[in-house]
C-alpha cells in the first residue's frame, strides 16, 4: 500500500504560499472592491462560503515503531535518537459551504501536511524495520504525515452571534517514515541500506464547533475532532482541536490567529508496515480568511 505524500510546502515554497496570500488581500482591498458592511456581527456566521489558508509553525513529536515478522523493534524517539527536526512550518487550508434554506447544513474540506527530516551520528544500535543502523554511523532519517478531511455538519444553535453545530466525516491519513544508512550486517560487515514504512487509511471521524461573534469585527472560534477506530490497518484513536480569534479586516477578507493540536497514537498491521507510532503537533496557526 505505498503512497506519495505531498510535500505542499516549506522553505521557498512556504514563502511564496505567504508571498501570494499577501499579495490576495492588497488587491481586494484596493478601493471600489471592498465595501463597508451593515452586518452588527462576524459575517462568517451568516456568509455562505469560507475559506482560509495559513501556515502553521509545529512543534513535533514522533515516537514510531517498526517491526519484521516476529522480530520486535523499540519504540523510537526521532527527534532525541535520529535528530528530526522537532520544529516545522506548514500549511494549513479550509474551505467550507453552508447550504439549506437556514443555512444549517455544511460541508467542509481541510487539508494540511507535515515533512520533517533529520540527519545525526548514532549514539547508539538502533533496530527499524529488520535492520540494525550501527552505533557510530551517520544516518538520515524522515517522518511525512498528511490529513486530508472531508467533513458533513449540522448546526443546532445558530442566531446572529452564535453557530454550534455536530457532523461526521471522512478523514484520509498518511504516514511514511524513514531511516537510512550503515546498516550493520554481522559482527565484522556493514553496507548502506535504507528502511521505508509507509500507509494510508480513510478513517471516519466526528466533530463539533462553536462560533461565537461578540462584534461587527470580531470572531471567537473553537473546534474538535476525534476518531477511535480499528480499521483495516489501523488501530487506535485521533485528537484534532483547534481554538481562535478572527478579525474581519475587510468586507470579505479576514486574518485569524489560532492554536492547533494534532495527536495520533495508532498501531498498524499492513504488509508495508508492522508496527506503531505516537506522533504529537502543536503550535499557532497564522492564517488569512474569506468569506462571501
């Protein structure tokens, strides 16, 4: 079940993301385009469409374990063992419709990733996967993660002020971790090898939020999701919680300030990959947000 994670962005890529995200409000805020608005609070309670995108700066955990057959493997730590980096920057994107004649029907789409990569001298054996990466020797090593989300909701209070709503979707999880180099063959051979373990899984998951606008301007906003489930490969449970502040700057452009927290504590039972992993983000979520 090999799969390609998408490395969305980082580095250059992540500056041109934030680069074109300015350069979209400069222009729909350029005179005739954007008009006051009459709303006494946040349109995002009441528009039809949203949408946001934004860069999220993580602060990671990777605990994974990757075993062969019967042959047991430790749990490894990849930022104190390996080095990989316990700090990243990616991006972060929704988009949601509401529809209904109340509008109290939604459906939303989320997606975000993560490529984290580490390089490090062996302080000492480590077993991933059947191999054994000598103590001494320097290694490269990598954790990809990536959740896409599609998300169907209900809202069960909703006024001018106040949006709380419950749903359930489908969220699509893939993980790849790697290490590579001397791997040790017996007491007197080594030669440079790499370890791969790689999944994908499609995993139900329900939610609930909660909008709340004290303002014309100004918007509260909290949100979790959670899967426990043994499917197919898997087997385990998922946090997703998100909590923030938005400012309507313009009619239809906003910026958002809010604190993310990921956590996955799964085993997994697949022909590519018998083993687990307990993998940790959080951190702010800087982002730009519309509405129409």
């Amino acid at each position: 079940m090999k799969s390609t994670l998408i490395k969305f962005a980082s580095g250059t890529q992540m500056k041109r993301l934030l680069s074109l995200s300015l350069f979209t409000v400069i222009l729909l805020a350029s005179p005739g385009i954007l008009l006051a608005q009459d709303n006494d609070f946040h349109p995002t309670i009441s528009d039809t469409f949203t949408f946001s995108m934004g860069a999220m700066r993580s602060s990671n955990s990777f605990k994974i374990q990757s075993d062969l057959g019967d042959d047991i493997g430790d749990e490894i730590d990849f930022d104190d063992t390996l080095d990989v980096s316990d700090h990243s920057t990616f991006f972060n994107g929704q988009l949601k419709w509401k529809f209904g004649s109340s509008q109290k029907w939604s459906v939303a789409a989320q997606y975000f990733s993560n490529n984290a990569k580490g390089s490090t001298e062996l302080l000492k054996d480590v077993e991933w996967d059947g191999l054994t990466f000598k103590e001494g020797s320097f290694v490269d090593s990598g954790v990809k993660v990536s959740v896409a989300r599609l998300f169907f909701g209900r809202s069960f209070v909703k006024n001018d002020r106040n949006d709380f709503g419950i749903g359930a979707g489908l969220h699509t999880l893939k993980m790849k971790a790697f290490i590579e180099g001397e791997v040790k063959i017996d007491s007197e051979t080594t030669e440079f090898q790499r370890g791969d373990v790689d999944v994908s899984q499609p995993l139900p998951n329900i939610g609930t939020w909660y909008h709340f606008s004290p303002a014309k301007k100004w918007l509260f906003h909290a949100r979790v999701d959670w899967i426990g489930a043994s499917i197919g490969d898997y087997d385990g449970h998922m946090w997703n919680t998100n909590i923030g502040v938005n400012y309507q700057a313009f009619s239809h452009i906003g910026f958002d300030l809010s604190w993310q927290y990921f956590n996955l504590n799964v085993s997994v039972d697949s022909d590519d990959w018998t083993g687990g992993a307990d993998m940790k983000y959080s951190g702010p979520v800087l982002g730009i947000t519309g509405n129409w």
